[in-house]
C-alpha cells in the first residue's frame, strides 16, 4: 500500500486515535474495577467486625470463651481469615491461627497504631511480602471494657481477579484496534473507490483524445463535482489544443503563398543572364534556403493533418515485410554512399491494415534517421516480424546513439540531439515526430532504446487488424 | 496558345505570367472568381490555371461551371489547399492537374506543357540528349554507342530527366516522379542519386550532360555552357 495515499494516512491516524481512546478507556476501567473491589471488601469486613462484636463480646465473658467462640462462629483458618480480638491496651485476647492455605501467619501482622476512627481499614504488608487487608473496630462492651477488633483476608483474590482482567484488557485492545482499524479501512476503500475510478478515467485521457470525458456519477456528492470540475478542465485543454493545432494548419497554409512568390521570384533571379555570377549564386543560395522553408512548411502541415486525424484517408491491407524490402532498396544507395549497410530481415509476408503510404513514411523517415546517425562502415539491420496479434518493425543501427537523458524527447517538434546540427540544410527535427503522429494515427506504439556509441533501436508495434 | 490564369494574389499571378510569356504564351489574368468565369465562358481558352481561393466565387465553383458547360479546355488547379479529400474531389468535378503551393515555377510549366499536348511530354521511344541514346522499350541507355548499366532507379532518374532536356527539375519533382511523396524531405537522396549517375554516364565524356543548376535542381543538356 502507498504510504502516501489517503486511505493509508486516514486508517493510521484512525488507528491511533482508537488506540489512544480505548487504553485511556480500558485504564479507567481497571482503576474503577481496583477501586470497587477493595470498597466492597473492606465494607464485608466492617460487618465481619460488627458480628465479632455483637457476637462475642455483648455479653462479658471469660477471654478463653472469646477464643472458643470466634473458633467456632467464624472458622478463620478454614476460611483463611484473620481474627484478632484485643483490649486497647494492646494485649491480645485472641488471634486466629494460620489459614489452611498459609497465605498468610497471623502472628506477624503487626499491632495496630493508635487512631482517633472507630472503624477503619488499612492494607498490611508482612514481612513475607504478603498483602493483607485488615478492618479494624473499636468497641466498648456493656459492660464499659474497650476492644479493638480486627478481621483481614489476603488481598490474593482481588489481585488474581485484576490480573485476569488485566490480561483481559491487554489481550483484547490491540484485537479491538485491529478489527476496527480493518474495518476502518474498508470503509475508507469503499468512499475512496469512486476517486479511483475517476484517477484511471483521467488517466486515459491524452492529447489524442481530449474529447472523452470522465463518468460523472450521479450521486451529488463531492466526488460527482470532482467529475464536472475535471471535465471542465479538460474541455478548456481540449479548446486550447485544437486552438495550438488549428494555429499550426493555418499558420503552415498561410505561408505557402509567399514561399510560392519568393520561390518563383529567387528562381527567375537564378537563372537571370542579365545578373551577374555573383547576385545569381546569392539568388540561388536564398532559393536553397526557401525549398528548406518550404520543406519545414510540408512538414507542419503533414504533421497538422495527422492530428486531425486524415491518415485514414487510404486504408487497406498490405504486406508490410514487402513494404519494408522495397523502401530499404530504394534507400540503399543513400546508405552505401556512407558504406553502411542496410542488412533486411523481412521474409516472412506480415499482413497489416493502414495507410501504405504513410506507413512506408515511417519506414523511410527512421531508415534515413539511422543513415544519418551511423558513421561510414557502419550497419543497420531492419527487421519486420509478427508476434502477439502485433507486427514489429525494428530499426536497429550501431551508430552514435542518443544519451539518456534525451531519448524521451526525440520524438518531440523541432528537438534536435545535437544543437550544432541545425546548420544542416536537411530536416528541422520533424521526422520522428512525424513517424510518432503517423504512428498514433494508427493504433501503433514506437519505442527507442539506445546506447551511446554502441547503438539505437527504434521499434513500430502495430496491430495485425485495425481495431 | 492563350492561356487564363485566375489567381487573386497579385505577386504569384505576375511571377506565372512573366514565366509563361517568356516561353511566348499569351496570358490574361484575372484576380477575382467572378471575372474569372466570366472571362472563362466568353474566350476559348487552350488552358486555364485557376486558384481555388478565390474572391467571389471559388475556384472549385468556376471548374464545376465550366465542366457544365461541357468545355474540354484542360484546366489545372492551383492551391495552397493539397488535403486528399480536395483533391479527389477537384478531379471528380473535373480538374486535369493539381498542384500545390509552394510550387518551382519549372514544374509548373512542365504540367502545363504536357496539358497542351494531351500527353506524356514526349512519346517517342528512343530518348536522345547529345549522344546519349535512351531507349524506353528496352530501358537500355548508351552513350556514343556504348552500353551503360543503370538500376532501376537510375534509369528512372535519366528517363525523366531527359523527357525535357535542357528543363530545369526540382529534387522535390524528382522525388515525387521518381520515387514518391514518402521520400519527400529527403532531397538529399537526389543528390546521392545523381552522382552515381554522373559516374557512369559523364565520367568517361568530356561533355557533361548532367548539369546541377544551384538552387533550383538538375537538368540532363548537351549544349555547350556559355
């Protein structure tokens, strides 16, 4: 999952909230449980005294009687109690024996301090690390003599039940966060899922088809004003290509009368007897210059026409290995002026659907691409084959190559590898861009994969059939 | 020969007709649709180049009242407007040629040339420019008697060049006759192509019959340069 999605940061904040609330929630609970359980067992205690109390000491009475009867009324060692019936001056009239469990020996509680309260409890550690809790009564009997009568227990149960519930509680919190925060989770997928949908739908949308819309759902809620924003936006980029695009047509049509008129006029110039050598070689200079502007000018249109989607104009089926046999023929001569050779690999016929002759441009715009970017001796290898419902045109030179760093943009306008090649008078950096556009027009993808000084390829994948 | 030239812009129609009486054609021009078709309908013209971009009537509306009117007068079309739908459909309504601009002037008067003459610019089946001999039938080219080998391409480059010796042919006409519009913008291919040519039909002869003209093109001649 990205760390960065929405969902993603949403269920770890979620997470930790419920984390937070549900231990401060699970403490109070413990404290409140803690609290509740000695209140009620030191309440248990004040009545065990007031029954010692009323039981044995309302009617005066011998202190080996005491013993025999708090023995006998309460069984403190079987119920593993602590008994000690003493007079305020500290001497002892009875003490239980030890528990049958022996949690606990009853003669190492210590003797009580003084306190102004009738009735209190305290907790008692003993020297064994035990931990009791002893209620404490003071009584005067009828007949005027004060006692001081104390009834503990071993503070091991309440410990043992807040220990289970501990567990309890520590076992069940992350449980309960897990299950929440997965549950969390889904639902945040769930309200997420439209923008998911609407991410993949922009994503299909390109320059080539600005006039697809995305879904809007009919929901009015956030998510179907996402949709209509989004959609205005790309009907605004959509008016702005078609405006860069038409602005291209008319511009390369608008040239083409005054290219006609200087065309014409540097012509007569040229071979005008009455001029000197001089002013004919400039005039034929300026016309050199001229056939390259009118060049660049056939080029935007070609590119303009494309766009809008002409290429069709003369579908049909052809053979595409004999395509590229009969254009690397005809363009070997221009690779053996540099001694390169142009090696063709296309025996087997591969039946395709589109513009021959805009296809055979792409053939010829990347073979002259590879010519001219493999130094003299060098070798091109042209390959046309079917795999996978798809023909593969590749074009692979061991020439110069294109670094990195540029490859992306070698099938923008006007982009050239080398700035100092713009002096040349052939190309202004529109011949991949054309291959590109053609092929788009059809359905194809073109790739390039290259490594400077070792080579480039560039590969067409068309479809066997026109989809 | 009277030709009509129906072209609204004022330059491009003065660079044609300078061009056209240089080579003694008698020219009447017309800047606007409706002067055109009316000159069109009342003098009998041997050819008429019309714009398409015309003011007050289009070009295309003229070429369609003239063909109704039955007129076999070859008619070519000239514009700045060369997508294949146009096209098409000027030749359905009857245009006999189509060029584009921007055009080399050498072209056009090659189409209007072999317009005039209903043809191929030059039928004959042996071709000869000095002592160059080309013989279509046989595609065989020898020079003082001599055979010369070529490949099909060469032969294709010579043949055309010689249909008009002493005609200047621009790299972009020879692309489009001898290869075809896929190649255009690749003019240096020309250039590699006539210098092979040169090898074997100049190189042993004194007289050079492939000329280069700068800026303009090539053309195959067997007069002596001035």
């Amino acid at each position: 999952m990205n760390s960065r999605s929405i969902s993603f940061r949403l269920v770890v904040w979620y997470a930790g909230l419920l984390a937070v609330i549900f231990s401060a929630l699970f403490a109070l609970l413990y404290l409140n449980v803690r609290l509740f359980l000695i209140n009620d067992m030191s309440q248990s205690q004040v009545r065990r005294t007031q029954q010692v109390a009323s039981l044995l000491l309302a009617q005066p009475g011998q202190a080996g009687q005491i013993a025999t009867e708090a023995k006998e009324w309460f069984q403190p060692e079987t119920n593993d109690r602590f008994i000690r019936i003493s007079h305020t001056d500290g001497t002892v009239i009875y003490v239980s024996g030890a528990p049958i469990d022996g949690s606990f020996d009853p003669r190492k509680v210590p003797a009580i301090g003084d306190s102004s309260e009738a009735e209190f409890s305290r907790q008692v550690q003993l020297s064994g690390g035990e931990i009791l809790m002893v209620t404490a009564l003071k009584y005067t009997s009828p007949g005027n003599q004060d006692y001081l009568i104390e009834y503990g227990a071993s503070l091991d149960p309440v410990q043992t039940m807040l220990n289970r519930l501990f567990l309890r509680l520590a076992v069940g919190l992350p449980l309960a966060i897990i299950l929440m925060t997965a549950g969390g989770y889904w639902l945040i997928r769930r309200a997420l899922a439209p923008v998911e949908q609407v991410t993949r739908a922009a994503e299909r949308i390109t320059q080539h088809n600005l006039d697809e819309r995305l879904p809007v759902s009919n929901t009015g809620d956030e998510l179907e004003r996402l949709s209509i924003s989004l959609n205005r936006m790309i009907a605004r980029l959509n008016d702005a290509f078609q405006n860069s695009k038409r602005f291209v047509a008319d511009a390369s049509h608008e040239l083409r009368t005054p290219l006609t008129i200087l065309r014409g006029e540097l012509e007569n110039m040229a071979e005008d007897p009455r001029l000197g050598l001089e002013w004919r070689e400039r005039a034929a200079s300026l016309l050199e210059e001229t056939e390259r502007l009118s060049r660049i000018v056939e080029q935007l249109f070609t590119l303009s026409r494309l766009d809008a989607g002409e290429a069709q104009a003369e579908w049909a089926r052809f053979d595409l290995a004999e395509l590229a046999r009969s254009t690397a023929e005809q363009m070997n001569l221009l690779a053996e002026d540099k001694r390169i050779s142009i090696n063709c690999d296309a025996g087997q016929p591969v039946m395709v659907e589109g513009d021959r002759a805009r296809l055979k441009q792409v053939v010829v715009n990347l073979l002259d691409n590879a010519i001219k970017y493999t130094p003299k001796s060098g070798a091109i290898q042209l390959r046309i084959q079917a795999a996978n419902g798809h023909a593969v045109l590749d074009v692979e030179d061991n020439g110069i190559g294109i670094a990195a760093d540029v490859l992306p943009h070698v099938f923008e306008r006007f982009y050239r590898v080398d700035q100092s090649r713009s002096g040349e008078s052939e190309g202004a950096g529109l011949g991949l861009s054309i291959v590109k556009s053609i092929c788009t027009a059809h359905g194809a993808e073109v790739g390039v994969v290259s490594t400077p000084n070792v080579g480039t390829r560039f590969s067409v994948k068309l479809p066997l059939r026109k989809n | 020969m009277r030709i009509l030239l129906v072209e609204d812009e004022k330059k491009v129609a003065e660079i044609i007709e300078r061009g056209l009486k240089a080579e003694r054609y008698a020219v009447d021009i017309c800047h606007n649709g409706r002067e055109g078709w009316e000159m069109a309908a009342a003098y009998e013209y041997d050819i008429i180049i019309l714009d398409l971009m015309l003011p007050e009537m289009s070009g295309t509306e003229i070429l369609e009242k003239i063909r109704r009117k039955n007129q076999q007068v070859p008619i070519l079309i000239l514009t700045a407007r060369d997508a294949m739908n146009d096209k098409v459909k000027n030749f359905e309504l009857g245009a006999d040629d189509y060029l584009t601009k921007p055009f080399a002037f050498a072209e056009l008067l090659l189409r209007v040339k072999a317009l005039l003459r209903r043809g191929p610019v030059n039928r004959s089946s042996i071709l000869r420019v000095g002592d160059l001999e080309i013989d279509r039938l046989s595609q065989s080219v020898r020079r003082a008697g001599k055979k010369i080998d070529l490949t099909a391409k060469e032969y294709g480059l010579l043949e055309y060049l010689a249909t008009n010796p002493g005609r200047v042919f621009s790299r972009t006409m020879i692309i489009e006759h001898v290869w075809d519009q896929s190649f255009q913008g690749l003019t240096n291919i020309v250039d590699v192509y006539v210098r092979h040519l040169r090898e074997k039909v100049d190189d042993a002869h004194p007289l050079k019959l492939l000329r280069t003209v700068r800026g303009v093109g090539y053309c195959l001649s067997d007069e002596v340069a001035a």
